[in-house]
C-alpha cells in the first residue's frame, strides 16, 4: 500500500465502519483491515492518520488500531514468517516517539503501550537509542512531554516487577539504571520544589503530582529486583522526599468526590508501596527511616476518613504495617499491649465495617464484588488489608490478638442479637473478624489449610452460621446468608464431614436467591465441596451420599442460569461440570434435558462469546454428558449428535473463533464412541477440515489434529476407497506442521496415525515423499524434540511395514542411509524417548531391525548389530536421558502472540492413550528374548559369537535374564 491520500481516505472510512454498531457493517470493515495488514506502509499510513486527521474519533481508532497491530504482530516468531517488513520497523522506531510526544493524552496512552511492546521485544538490543531519546526529553521542561516519557518508562520497566532473575534482566536494569537514574532523582528534586513555588496553583499542581505518581512508580520498578547502588547512595534523597510528601495536605489537590482516588492519595498510595518494598526487603539499609515512616502511616490512618476514594490508600497503608509488623527485628515496635489494643481498635476494626459502599456493590456491581471477595483481585480492599494486619500480628501476638478481638466479637453478636433487621453489618463484622483469626494459610484449591487453635470454628459455625442458612426465607439478609456460604467455603477442611452434609441441601436451596452474590457463592461452595478428596483419594462426598439430591441439584443449577444477571455465571457452570463429574451414571434419566438447556445456551453465547472460563465449563459439561451416556449406552451417541451438529455447524459457518477449537475436540470425542465405520455426517465435513485457513490459526491444531486422527482410525479404509483424492491434503497439512518447531510434534501425531490405519497401497506413492520432508528437517533444525518424535514414527513404520521396508526405503533415498540413520540417529539418540507406549514402540520396532532385517546379519551393516542391540537394553534399563542443549530450552514455550484464540484443552474430552503394539507385545523385553531365539534357529551360532565377543558385561547379564523370564535359549 503506498503512502498516498486516497489509501488515506480509504483507511478513514474503513475505521470509521468499525465503530458502526450494526455487525452487517462492522465486521466485513474488520475483515478488510486484517486483510490489509500485512502490506508494506500500513502501520505508517495508520501512525500518519493519527497525526494529521482532522476528525478526533478517526485519531483515537487508529491510535487503537495501531497498538492492536503491533501487539498482534511485532513479535518475531520462529519459523513464522516475519509479519512487518524491516522498512516498517525501522521508521515506526524512528518516529514513534516524537509523535507520542506530541499527541493528546488520550492517543498517548496508545502509543506508549505500543512503544512498550515493542521494547519488550527490541530494547535494548535492537533499539539502543531508546533511552537516550526519552531521557533528553527531561530537559525540555514541558511537562505534557515529561509525563509521556515517564508513562513509557513505567510500561516499559514494570515488567521488573515479576520477572525471574536472569543474566540478561540484570544486564538490561544495569543498563538503564546508568542512564535513567540519576536524570530520574534529578527530576524528582526539581518537581518537588516546582510543587512548593506553585503551591497556590491548583492547575500547575495536578500535572505535577501525575509525575510525581509516575516518578514513585518508576522508583518502586527499578528497585523491586535489588537495591541498585545508585539509589542506597541517594537513599536521604529519596525517603527525606517520600516522607514529607506523606504528610502533606494540600487544599488545592483534595477533591469533592468520593469514589475516585484523587492525585494526593494516588500518591501517597505508591509510598506506602515503596516504603513497604524496602521496609520487606532492604531491612538493614532502611532501618534508620523505618520508625518516621511507622509514625507518619500511622498517623494517616488514623485521620482518613471511611469514603471510597481513600481505600487504595488505607489498603496499603495497613499492607504496609502487615509487612512490618511480621518481621522479627520490627516485633518490639508492637509487643506493648496498649499499642496492640490501639492498632486493633483504631485501623483493624474501622476497616472491617461493611460500608453503604459494600453495600451498594454487593447489590448492584455484584460481579467486581465477588470478585474482589471470592478471588482476592488485586483491587486491595480495606477489608483484606486488616485481614493481613491480622494474621501478620497473630505470628508472634497470637495469644492476646485473639483475646482482644474475642471481646469485640462477643459484643457484636449481642448487639446483633437485639435487633438483627438494623444491627446485621454487626454481625457481618464479627464473622469476618472471626475468619480473619482463624485463617493462618490459605489456598485457591484447598481454603483453610492453616487455622488458629484458639477459635472453635465447628462450635461458631453450629451456633452463628447454620442459623441463618436454615431461615425459612432465601431472600433475607443477603450479605449475612453470602458470609455463611463463604465461611463453609473457607473452612472446609476444619468442619467435620457431617456438618457438610447437613449443609447441602441449604446450599442447594441458595442456588435458588435472588441477589447474585448469594447463588454465586452457594454454586461456588458446591463447586469446592465436591472436590474435596477422602481417603484413598475418592472424593469425600459420594454420589451414593448425594443421590437423595440429584433432581433438586441439577434443577435448581440451571434454573440459577436463568436468573437476571446470571445468564452466563462462570461458577453456576462450573458447579454443573462438578455435579456431572462426581454424580456419573446418576444423572442419566435427566440428560434429555440437560442436553436440551446445554445446547440452546450454546447457540446463545455463540452469537458473542465474552465469558471464557464459562464457555469452557458448558464444553466440559457437554463432554460429561456425552462420555456417562456413552459409556452406559454407546447408540446414544446419534442422539448427541443430533443435538448438537446443528449449532456446530453454525459455529463453524459464522467462525466464530473462541468456539472451533473446543467443537472439534467434542465432535473428536463423538467420532470416537463410534466403533467401526465414519457416519456420512462427519464424511461430508472431512474435506473442509483439510482447508488451510483453519490451520493458520495455532489454537485449531492441537484439535483438529486429533480430530483427523479420529477419521483415520475410524474410516481410514472410507477414506482410501472415498476420498482418495484428499490424501495429498492430509499430508500438505503434515507438511506444514513438520515445518515448525512449535507444532512439529503435532505432525507426527498425524503421520503416525496415516501409517498405522490407512491401507498400505493408499499411501505406497507418498512415503518416499515423506521421508525426504523429515530429512531436510533434520538437517535444517535439528531439535531434541523432533528427534524424539522422528525415533518413534520410523520405529512404528518399521512395526507396520516391517524391516526390510524400512531398510529398502532409507537406501532408495540415498545408497547406505540405512546405516547413517542407525548409527547417527538411532543408536546415540534412543535414550531420549520418554513415554510408556513411545518406548514400547522403540523397542519393538529396533528388535524387528535386529532380528527380522537380513541385511543387518551379513553386509557392512553387520557392525551396528551389536551396538544397536546395548542401545535397546539401555533403553530398557538405564534412566531416561532428559538433558536439552542449551540452545533449546525455551522452543517449546511458544507465546502464542497478541489476541490468538490460545487452544484450551478440555479435561473431560480426554482421549484415551493409544498402543499401537499392544495386541502384539505385551512385554518388549521377553519379546527381545523370543525374537533373537528364533535368528539364532535360522543361523545357529552367529548371534552367540557376536554376543560373546562384543556385548558389555552388564547388558549381557540383563539380556540372560530376559531369556530366562521367557524361557529361551540362543543357539
């Protein structure tokens, strides 16, 4: 595309139509732009759009577009081809940051995500001027400039936050620290004083405290993996700095309203961060701040009000006590009772309080509530930071923690007791108090692994927690029903099996409330509960003990997706695919109508897919179904498919790209249940699958190929005797995949199935072909993995064809590859192979070579004999050889770049492992000992003396014991 205006007028009114709400419109628009964007000059013709466009709206859209481009495509993907052109890097990297600069706020936010992703892939190496470029910008004293710069330093180095420690990160910090640290205090100084000469300048102070903000988040960054030098030798600087600005108040910078954090708390918010940072980690060097920085945080928490916009800041406040208070050498800043009494009465009970904010949360903005409530998002609320104020103090004041909040407990639930209608919140209070006290180690998968001796949580939750989920009415003191599930959730471990039996049907009967967090959270107990593991690692409630249940569960479950607000809830699905799993046979009768409700939700969400984790949930719910039914009456399966092919083939006409992965697993997992022939149904679809647009997309083939794998080994024969002439596709599809390093074992996949199932004269023309694709691979990239996988398809073309076929083909290709491959390939590489079957294939397949291969007992190839026989018993005997060159570590962690629907593989569509020599070996080694006793028959005496002569001590000592374990002898 040249870089001309009517290219230009052409991209506006295709932007423009990709804001159209009308989908008609839309989408061909988007389909245009993917089409275009791998043309040279697009990313340029978009960057001189937001430039010079005089329409705000088309500026904004391409800014958008852009940044979307390059996340999609800047990365360099092995084997891929390169998607911008070199011409097309090297100008968006020249002038990218200019622009940024130059741009309004909200186009700049754009491009300095976009200029950090491509510095995540190009600095420092490939774009070492970057720095300096930014750090020039300083001295240009335009703070709209300065705040740009800092915004992009910020995206770029927060990554330093959570990277592993490596070689090269400390490198790159190093790098940046010699250019940015010392023009970073620099500027910090001089803000700060720009702050106190326009004091009275409300306007000037905003843009000032933003960078401020910005400077604290970029000291927190390049801080985080070590303390740089630079910054211990300006640590006065700095904490001098951060502490006074922790006690300002200025008038001009408070604000009216009371949800949105204002710059003053934002920043004091990124202090106590910072603060923390170094009060965790660089104790020692810290110590001499350390007691200003408790006073001062101290001291704001105590005057900050209870509104929403203060949370941020009181969260990290507390978090920052917690950090402290937990170290040992801090202890004796806490031990004296009365400080103890205060903290708990003046920070940890205030911010225990459910606020009218809460309040209007859990009524109205349910799903961030639960959220933040369930999941602990990183959105700190001010009751989680008391909670780790708490366990932080309980390490070493647990005794007279517990007995201060004893009291407050005891006199909430008495206040509660006089009149529950208004006193509720009191209530709530002393069960989130008591849970916080109880709870010492949490996890995800498990909920209270760790509990305080001194709470009797099975006594509290007898008398406080059953109470309210007995109560005749579901719709009653919501908040107070959604504590008593969270509690039963938590503390799953510490209540007794009977009192969660009890409990069941009480949660079943809440699947059933109106308020959102309520049925969520019933569904989401139920999730946890059944997969709760007893002895023998069974589960821990049975299906025998959930039978009197099973209709008024699986009722009430899909009744709950009908509720307003729930129609796509990830946790009712959830609950739904643990119910299936752990009831099995059990729901059976009512998989008519399960199927039925499944069904028609899919082909509603399929319209626009926007819940993954409740898409993948039905999927695996559907896979259930099928797999229970299919188990008890394999004929079902027609009535499955009957249900569903009509929305699968809805979803494969629209395209709808989250979904085609997940229906080719479950059309995999129904082709599978039929035993001998393809139905005409799966026939008709087969050419479409060879399509090579649906193998563009990385997402597509970890299903689709086991979805040819499916038609092989069910209709290879249909396949030879029907479509013959679809056989060139199926192995240009193998082609493809062995081309790449990431998918190359997928290809395998597909080649093992053709020669295992397809009749031998339907592929005789192609499989010279195809040794000759995996030698030029081999010698072109040769990787440890493909090794792997190469070793076990010659080994099973060896089972299937035999030998000497095997032999013929490699010398047809060139005269003696037989034994380059033996010797280069085989013999020092067969260690590698891991896998119970893929060893078994080995292992049968080099005894074929050994002992049904004449060319191996009596031409030059003889030499191998021996070697390759030591190589096979060290296959069976020594550990498996696992070392990877150094080179390759990182090739199979393939980050599948920017919005590529990612394959998510469904647990319950699993397929069963497959042995392709299971009928005709049982045990590899006894089958050795029989095949060498019949060489030895043919020519008595000749494998005696190889062996006696050549064969190590120690392989000979185990291969007498294979002979004896089969009762064989060697003549």
């Amino acid at each position: 595309m040249e870089l001309s205006d009517a290219n230009l007028q052409t991209l506006t009114e295709y932007l423009k139509k990709t804001l159209d709400p009308d989908p008609a419109i839309r989408r061909p628009a988007e389909k245009f732009l993917e089409s275009v964007e791998g043309s040279q000059n697009y990313p340029l013709l978009l960057l001189t759009l937001l430039e010079k466009s005089q329409e705000n709206v088309i500026k904004v859209c391409a800014s958008v577009t852009f940044k979307n481009y390059i996340k999609r495509n800047w990365r360099i993907v092995e084997d891929e081809p390169n998607k911008i052109c070199e011409s097309d890097r090297i100008a968006i990297k020249a002038n990218i940051v200019p622009l940024m600069l130059s741009s309004p706020e909200q186009i700049q936010k754009q491009l300095s995500d976009a200029i950090s992703i491509i510095g995540r892939e190009d600095f420092p190496q490939k774009w070492p001027d970057l720095l300096t470029e930014m750090v020039n910008r300083f001295q240009s004293g335009d703070f709209h400039v300065i705040n740009g710069v800092l915004r992009t330093a910020h995206s770029l180095f927060k990554r330093y936050r959570h990277e592993f420690k490596s070689n090269e990160l400390w490198t790159e910090i190093k790098l940046v620290l010699d250019a940015f640290a010392l023009p970073l205090t620099n500027l910090f100084k001089a803000t700060i004083e720009l702050c106190s000469t326009h004091a009275n300048d409300a306007s000037a102070l905003k843009i000032l405290f933003s960078s401020l903000i910005l400077i604290a988040k970029l000291f927190y960054s390049l801080n985080f993996q070590d303390l740089p030098e630079f910054f211990e030798d300006n640590m006065e600087t700095w904490m001098t700095n951060f502490h006074s600005l922790l006690t300002l108040d200025n008038k001009l910078l408070q604000t009216d309203d009371e949800e949105e954090a204002g710059l003053l708390e934002l920043l004091k918010s990124q202090i106590c961060d910072n603060a923390a940072l170094y009060a965790q980690k660089y104790d020692e060097e810290f110590q001499p701040y350390l007691p200003r920085f408790v006073t001062a945080i101290w001291n704001l928490l105590v005057t900050t009000g209870q509104e929403v916009k203060y949370d941020l800041l009181v969260s990290n406040a507390i978090q920052f006590l917690a950090s402290v208070c937990e170290r040992p050498h801090y202890k004796h800043l806490f031990e004296d009772q009365n400080t103890l009494t205060s903290i708990c009465e003046k920070v940890i009970v205030p911010n225990m309080e459910f606020r009218a904010a809460d309040e209007e949360a859990f009524e109205d903005n349910s799903e961030e509530y639960i959220r933040r409530d369930l999941e602990g998002s990183d959105i700190d609320t001010r009751r989680r930071a008391a909670c780790d104020l708490v366990r932080g103090l309980c390490k070493f004041f647990e005794g007279p923690v517990t007995g201060i909040f004893s009291g407050y407990v005891n006199s909430m639930l008495q206040e509660y007791a006089k009149n529950p209608s208004v006193n509720w919140k009191h209530k709530d209070a002393a069960i989130y108090l008591v849970t916080s006290l109880a709870s010492k180690a949490q996890t995800q998968k498990h909920g209270i692994t760790q509990a305080n001796e001194l709470v009797n949580l099975t006594e509290f939750f007898v008398n406080h927690i059953q109470p309210d989920l007995k109560s005749a009415t579901v719709n009653e003191f919501p908040v107070l029903k959604a504590d008593g599930i969270k509690y039963i959730m938590i503390f799953r471990n510490q209540v007794p099996k009977e009192q969660l039996l009890v409990s069941i049907p009480l949660l079943i009967n809440h699947l059933q409330a109106e308020s959102i967090v309520v049925h969520t959270y019933a569904a989401h107990a139920l999730e946890r509960l059944f997969t709760m593991r007893g002895t023998n690692n069974a589960t821990l409630i049975t299906a025998a003990e959930m039978a009197p249940f099973v209709e008024v569960l699986l009722t009430n479950l899909f009744k709950a997706l009908t509720l307003p607000g729930s129609s796509e809830n990830e946790y009712i699905m959830k609950a739904i695919m643990r119910s299936f799993s752990l009831l099995q046979e059990s729901i059976i009768p009512y998989i008519p109508s399960v199927i039925t409700q499944l069904t028609q939700k899919l082909l509603a969400v399929s319209k626009n897919p926007s819940k993954p984790h409740f898409n993948h949930y039905m999927f695996e719910s559907i896979c259930l179904s099928i797999r229970i039914t299919c188990k008890a009456n394999p004929e079902a399966v027609g009535s499955f498919e009957e249900a569903l092919f009509l929305v699968f083939t809805e979803i494969l006409q629209n395209d709808v790209q989250e979904f085609i992965p997940y229906v080719f697993q479950v059309m995999s997992l129904l082709l599978e249940m039929h035993k001998n022939e393809i139905p005409s149904s799966y026939m008709a679809l087969f050419p479409h699958l060879l399509q090579p647009v649906l193998w563009e997309r990385t997402g597509n083939i970890p299903p689709l190929v086991r979805l040819l794998q499916a038609y092989l080994e069910r209709g290879a024969s249909t396949i030879a005797s029907a479509a013959a002439d679809k056989i060139p596709g199926l192995l240009g599809v193998f082609q493809k995949l062995i081309a790449s390093k990431a998918n190359d074992h997928q290809g395998f996949y597909l080649l093992n199935s053709i020669i295992e199932h397809m009749p031998p004269e339907s592929v005789d023309q192609y499989r010279k072909q195809i040794f000759i694709l995996l030698f030029q691979r081999l010698q072109n990239s040769k990787t440890t993995k493909f090794i792997k996988s190469f070793l076990v398809f010659i080994n099973l073309y060896c089972v299937r064809y035999g030998a000497l076929a095997l032999q013929e083909i490699f010398d047809s290709i060139q005269p003696k590859m037989f034994g380059m491959v033996l010797e280069k390939i085989i013999i020092p590489e067969i260690q590698k192979v891991s896998g119970q079957v893929e060893k078994k294939i080995c292992a049968v397949g080099i005894t074929k070579i050994l002992t049904e291969c004449p060319p191996m007992m009596d031409t030059e190839y003889t030499k191998l004999w021996i070697p390759l026989l030591q190589a096979l018993i060290g296959l069976f005997e020594l550990p498996e050889d696992d070392t990877i060159p150094d080179e390759e570590h990182f090739i199979d962690i393939e980050d599948t770049p920017g919005y590529q629907t990612a394959f998510s593989q469904l647990a319950f569509a699993g397929k069963k492992e497959h042995d392709p020599v299971g009928q005709m070996v049982n045990n590899p080694r006894i089958h050795l000992a029989q095949s060498l006793h019949k060489l030895s028959t043919a020519c008595p005496g000749r494998v005696l003396s190889m062996l006696s002569t050549s064969l190590n001590a120690e392989a000979l000592q185990y291969l007498q014991g294979y002979l004896q374990a089969a009762s064989v002898s060697l003549l």
